[in-house]
C-alpha cells in the first residue's frame, strides 16, 4: 500500500460515476488515496447504486484494505420543470412566471417540481437559479404562479435548482425518495448516510431512525451526517451536530443561499465546532474544479485544499471531479499530495488544547492520556484496541503529528473509522488475553510497516478486552522487546 495511502491524516472522498464506474478505475482510485467512496443519489436508480457499491467492495478487496460507502440523499432540491425547447435565455428586466401549474415552459413561464414553492414567498424576494447564475425578484403571487422580474439573466435549461436568498423554505429534509433510497443504502450496508438540506436535529434524528429500522436486518447502523447547505442550519448548527456524527460543509447551496463571501468563515467555524464536538467534517464543493477538463489543478484550488486541511477538516471530497470528469486517478492523485504537504504545516497544539478539557469518562480520560504522553514522549505510533472506535476518534480530535492506528475486530467499525483524520484502521482479531494482545498488536503494526522493531508506541485497550466503550489501560511499548 503507498505510503501516503497509511500516513496521510486528512482523509479523501470521491463520488463516483460514468468516469469511474469500473472495478480497473476503482482500484487506482483507491491505490491513489482514496478513502470514502460517495454514491449521489441524486443521478441514477436504486439498482446502479447497488452494482456500484458491489464494486466498490470489489475493488476495495482486490487493494487489500476497506473503503467506506457513503450513501448522499438528494433530499428536497427545489427545481424548476422541463421546457418544450430545453432551454430558454432569460433577459434582464424582463418578466417571468414559475407556474406550479405548468406542465412543459416556455419563453414566458416553467413548471417546478415543489408545487408549495408559491406559498413560502412574499413580494421582494429574492430568488437564485442555477446556483446563483439567474437571478430573479418576486413581483407577486396569484395562486400558484410566482411573477417575478428578471434581475440578471442567462440561459436556463430542464431542471435547474432554485434557491431563496437568505433560505427559509419550508420543504422537508426528507422526501419520499429520500426514504426509499435510505432502504437500497441499507441493503448494501452503506456506512455513512448524508442528509441533504437538515434544517434541526429533528431532521437528523428522523433520518437515523429511517436508516436504523432499514438496517436492522443486517445488523447494520449507518453513521449521519448533516450536509450544512441551508442558512437556516447555522443557527441550529450545534444541535444538528449533537443528532449527528459529523457534518458536510457543503459549500455549493450553502453560498447561495447566505453569499459567497459568508462561506470561507463558516467553513472554518464549523469545522472547529465539529472537532470541539467531537465529531466529523467534511468539506466539499468545487474543490478541484477545473480537473474536470485539464490534468492538472489551478493554484487557486491548490490552496483551497490546503486550507481546508489547515481549519481542521477530517476530509475533503470530489464530486464531478471523479464522477464525470476526465482525469477521476489524477484528481485524487494530485488531492493526496497537497493533504501530505499542507499536513507538514499543521501546528501541533496539543498542550494548549488539553489545558482547559474536563473528562467525564474513564476510555475519554484514557484517550487524552495517550496523546498526551505520545506528544512529550515522541513516540513513532498510537495504538488503540477499539470495537466502537470511540477511543480513536477522540484522538483524532487534536492536532499530533503521531500516527494514530484503531485496531478492531469489527469490519463495519474499520469501515467507518476511514473518514477519521489521522486514524489508520486495521483488522485484528478480538485477543483472549492482555499478553496475546500485545504481541498480536505488535505483529499488526510489523506487518503493515506502520513500526519497525526497537520503535515506541502507545497502546490502549480495555479490560475485559471486547467490551465496547471499556478503554481503561493505556501501556507504553517498545517494539520486539521482550515483555
């Protein structure tokens, strides 16, 4: 496995689709450095998802490591109808009916496919097509038609979205798609579901019950995340943090709705509540952009990432890059390098974050004492025997440049803990006793390079060993000494 593959802390998620829809392209995508393979529901039906997910494990097998799936809802898009020509251009000034009413638009009006869009405006507002391409005012309602007046103009084809500036529309985070499609997510055991558009935690919580009731005849309970794209969100961002297990700073919708110029400092504000939270971040949209067409990123997008890796982000995520574009290996090729390089700027804080932190369990106290101890000891790994992986992920809530490696018996665990920065998750069986552990553990790390003999590490587990959440020793170790 490459180096930058097992030692790179910020974690990649790629889409994939047309231009990645083989097990050949899968597995140089994850030689590459992919972790987390996304699957928008938002294209195709229930059957592509599924082969695609099959594949995704295929391919995941045949590299000798497992890649978790995540299943993106395309939640309550808001878009306009179909026209009889495909598409029309809109001038500035002129007027514009969206009719709910409409079956097939014109020159003069357009369907949309949330026949209650008339009752969530009033005079003034304003609305933003095409992601923010078109923009136009509402003069007035009459029934289910919006008359608006084009303020700026352009081409507007089949089924572009619609947002309202500022937010507050009153469509549902989840559609009935949306539950079906969280049913053929649980068949294939998706390890992470993303809900788009959550305005609360109600959102959330109703979206974990859906995926836990479809799971349940596998065994399976999906982690949540929250993709943050409506400016109702921010205001009600820490309890849909608290109903989650991590959010998506979803940078497209996101900057519609509250402007471009909000999102660099949201983006950085969430990711720190996430972190303080302790849970996940993902930062997404537009990140390599311009790899859709050329080989190579522009230096705009170069610190883009590198930012994004800087405020904290556990991940960061292609969408059309690796779906459709022309170079998916080269996009992920060029992502990995960049987090390898940011990561060398990243100042290590540990000290000062641990400073003022109050723990109220004994795995969380056990957790910060391996850090704290691997930080002033420089050791060369933190090892931790999890079944829930809630150990490593408090880990990897701050900053060290020490590799963290999970160690777990649990597939679905391994999978998860892919998106968890600086967390290496490897498979070890459940040992019987502390001292087969602690060989097994050594033999592990041998085996995958992570340690050479004579190195130091930490290593946690818990006592009796295989009880979830019951991380309650922490040793510290030399490689291939004798115990």
């Amino acid at each position: 496995m490459p180096s930058n593959v097992m030692h790179r802390a910020t974690k990649i998620v790629a889409t994939i689709g047309p231009a990645s829809n083989d097990v050949e392209t899968l597995v140089r995508m994850f030689r590459s450095g992919v972790d987390v393979v996304r699957l928008n529901f938002s294209h195709g039906k229930a059957q592509d998802h599924i082969e695609r997910a099959r594949m995704v494990r295929e391919a995941a097998a045949l590299c000798g490591r497992e890649v978790a799936i995540m299943a993106d809802l395309q939640g309550p898009k808001i878009r306009v109808g179909k026209f009889e020509n495909g598409k029309i251009q809109l001038e500035n000034g002129s007027p514009f009916i969206l009719d709910a009413a409409c079956e097939l638009g014109n020159e003069e009006r357009v369907g949309l496919d949330y026949k209650d869009l008339p009752r969530d405006l009033h005079a003034k507002d304003v609305l933003l097509l095409n992601d923010g391409l078109i923009v136009l005012v509402v003069d007035h309602i009459e029934g289910n038609e919006i008359h608006t007046t084009v303020k700026i103009g352009g081409e507007l084809s089949n089924n572009k979205g619609i947002n309202r500036q500022g937010g507050g529309l009153s469509a549902p985070a989840l559609t009935a798609k949306d539950m079906e499609d969280i049913k053929t997510a649980m068949s294939f055991q998706a390890d992470y579901v993303a809900v788009s558009f959550p305005k609360n935690a109600t959102d959330m919580v109703m979206a974990r019950q859906l995926a836990n009731i479809a799971g349940e005849p596998f065994e399976h309970k999906p982690f949540m995340i929250a993709k943050i794209e409506r400016a109702e969100a921010i205001p009600a961002l820490q309890e849909i943090l608290d109903a989650s297990d991590g959010i998506m700073v979803a940078r497209g919708d996101l900057a519609v709705e509250v402007g471009n110029a909000a999102v660099p400092a949201l983006q950085k504000r969430m990711i720190r509540m996430a972190r303080a939270s302790n849970k996940l971040a993902i930062t997404a949209t537009q990140m390599m952009e311009s790899m859709i067409v050329n080989a190579v990123p522009t230096r705009a997008e170069v610190s883009d990432v590198a930012n994004a890796v800087l405020d904290g982000t556990d991940a960061v995520m292609t969408s059309a890059e690796t779906a459709s574009g022309k170079y998916p290996v080269e996009t992920i090729e060029a992502m990995a390098a960049i987090c390898l390089d940011a990561e060398k700027w990243d100042t290590c804080k540990l000290d000062v974050d641990l400073v003022n932190t109050t723990f109220s369990r004994i795995d969380q106290s056990i957790a910060y004492g391996a850090l704290f101890t691997a930080h002033h000891l420089r050791v060369n790994a933190i090892a931790a025997l999890t079944e829930s992986g809630s150990t490593a992920l408090w880990m990897s809530r701050n900053n060290i440049d020490i590799p963290i490696y999970a160690l777990t018996p649990s597939v679905a665990t391994q999978r998860k803990l892919s998106l968890y920065r600086n967390v290496t998750a490897l498979k070890l069986p459940q040992p019987t006793d502390r001292e087969s552990a602690q060989r097994e553990v050594e033999a592990l790390l041998l085996e995958h390079s992570a340690v050479k003999r004579g190195d130091t590490i930490v290593l946690t587990w818990g006592e009796p060993l295989g009880v979830s959440g019951g991380t309650n020793a922490l040793k510290i170790m030399k490689v291939g000494v004798a115990k």
